[in-house]
C-alpha cells in the first residue's frame, strides 16, 4: 500500500524558535496533503490543505502566518511552525489521498516547545 | 458540513467479551465512513471503511461495522477483544464527492483487561 512518512517523528525545541515537519509520500504522487493537529487525549483536527503549486487552504483559526505551509513538489508538503510557544506542542501529523476515497497518513510528528 | 460523534469516551471490557464502539455522523450530503485506530505515540491505522454497497463492512483484526443510514450511525464491533485491542479508536467521515479531508470523532479509549 502507498506509504507517507514523516521527519523528524519527535522534536523538541526552545520557546521563540521555528520548526519544519516534512511530509512526503513515499510512493506516488500527492497534489493534495492535509495537516491535523492532535493534542493530548484529543481527536484529530484539520489544520490545512495543502496544494502542490498553490496556496495552503487553512481552517478556521488556524494561523496561516504561524503554521507556514509549503507544498515543494508533487511528494513533500511541509510544515513550519514560526516562533513556537509552549501551546505549539502537539503531535502533528499529516495525510494525503491517494484515490477516491483512501488516505493515508504519515505516522506523526510529537513537537515539545520548552 | 460534517460532523461526527463517539458516545463513549472510554470503554472497558475483558479480554474475550464482544464489544461495540458507538459512531454517529451528522451530514447535508453522501459521506463515506471510516474507523480508525492509534496505539500510543504513533500514526492512524485503517481498521475499515464503509463507501458504498453492503452495509456490513469486515476490517482488519476482526472488526467490523455496519452502516445504517436511518439513524447515521456507523457502530464498530469485534466479537471477541484481545489484550492488543487496546488502543483509541476513531471515526471518520469524509464526502464523497471533491476534498477528502476527514472530519474525526473524539475517539474512544478501549481498555481489555485480563
């Protein structure tokens, strides 16, 4: 089946610093990756759509200006979080569909801000 | 919009007694349906999905869900639970038509005890 990493799968990092989560698929080719944010014992929400070529689509108070989104190329989104803070920590983690119906999601990116 | 509801939060249960997982789905439109599972710290797993057909869908590890669309509802079930069950699991829904994001449910923690 097609396969979605991540990198790095755990960061941790000082308050006021950025970080970068790369989400590639590994095997065929996504226009289209989605980044869900998940905090501890929560369920998973959408946080972006990202599209190869054009603009991130963010959900409704996502920050677009915090979580920077670039979509390089047809295999890797990534995801920048700019000057993280301590409520930045969260386990992050991506998708992309791969036809009709059928996602797959990357295994997940554990971000501690200190 | 979607939105999805799992009624129980936690459910314990021994190891060999059947068990149900409860999903509700709220949607103007076509939807497709599906079950997730995470084991701590790690990504999202497809145990199953339900697009279109028998209502009655068989997964991976012996689950299985039926979709019943009078009362949208898309309930998993196992027979008989294993230690290995435990895990959180999650209900999705997405439409079925145009962008594929899912809209997750809040999860519910199975705990199989000895």
């Amino acid at each position: 089946g097609a396969v979605v990493s991540q990198h790095p799968s755990r960061v941790i990092c000082k308050s006021g610093t950025s970080v970068k989560i790369e989400c590639r698929s590994l095997d065929f080719q996504a226009t289209t990756m989605f980044w869900y944010r998940q905090f501890p014992k929560q369920s998973l929400m959408l946080m972006a759509t990202s599209n190869e070529g054009s603009k991130a689509t963010y959900e409704q108070g996502v920050e677009k200006d915090k979580f920077l989104i670039n979509h390089a190329s047809l295999t890797l989104s990534t995801l920048t979080v700019t000057s993280a803070h301590p409520e930045d920590s969260s386990f992050y983690i991506c998708s992309a569909p791969v036809s009709g119906s059928e996602q797959f999601f990357g295994p997940g990116t554990r971000l501690t801000v200190l | 919009a979607q939105s999805v509801t799992q009624l129980d939060s936690q459910v314990p249960v021994f190891e060999e007694a059947p068990v149900e997982l409860r999903c509700n789905y709220s949607s103007s439109v076509s939807v497709y349906l599906f079950w997730y599972v995470q084991y701590p710290n790690q990504g999202l797993q497809l145990l199953l999905k339900y697009l279109s057909g028998s209502t009655l869908v068989k997964g991976i590890n012996g689950f299985e869900a039926e979709f019943n669309k009078s009362q949208t509802s898309f309930h998993l079930r196992k027979p008989s639970v294993h230690i290995s069950d435990t895990a959180e699991y999650f209900c999705a829904v997405t439409m079925d038509t145009g962008r594929r994001a899912l809209t997750f449910g809040s999860g519910t923690r199975l705990q199989v005890q000895p």
